[in-house]
C-alpha cells in the first residue's frame, strides 16, 4: 500500500511531500525517519481511515508529519 507523508518545518509554512509503499502506517513513518536520517519524537496513531500524526526531529529543527493512505 502506499502512504503518502507530508513534513512541515514547525517555523516554515511550506510542506514536503513523499510517497512511501509500506505495509501499515507505523511502517511507512520507520522508513521515512530512517531515509530522512531523523530522530522520531513522537507518534500518534488513530483508528483506521484517519492520519496519523508525528513530531520528527533532523538536524536543529523539528517536524509536523501527517502519514495517511494515499
């Protein structure tokens, strides 16, 4: 399945799009942190059929990370 992953630098307006196949949502943001060389601060996952939510660190700046099917 593919889950698309939008990142948004929590002191920028604009959004980084990406599209990842994984199996399940947990998945897709593993493999976003691993190839963004970031740090996962925290992850939120709610029923099925909506976003999940994460905070992402890399480098000096922290991240709003919306996971969802695509």
């Amino acid at each position: 399945m593919q889950y698309t992953i939008e990142a948004r630098e929590l002191t920028s307006p604009s959004t980084l799009r990406t599209v990842i196949e994984a199996r399940d949502e947990n998945e897709a943001i593993s493999r976003y942190v691993s190839d963004s060389a970031a740090e996962l601060v925290s992850f939120t996952t709610p029923p099925r059929g909506a976003e999940s939510i994460a905070t992402v660190k890399k480098e000096d700046a922290v991240y709003l990370v919306r996971v969802y099917s695509a």
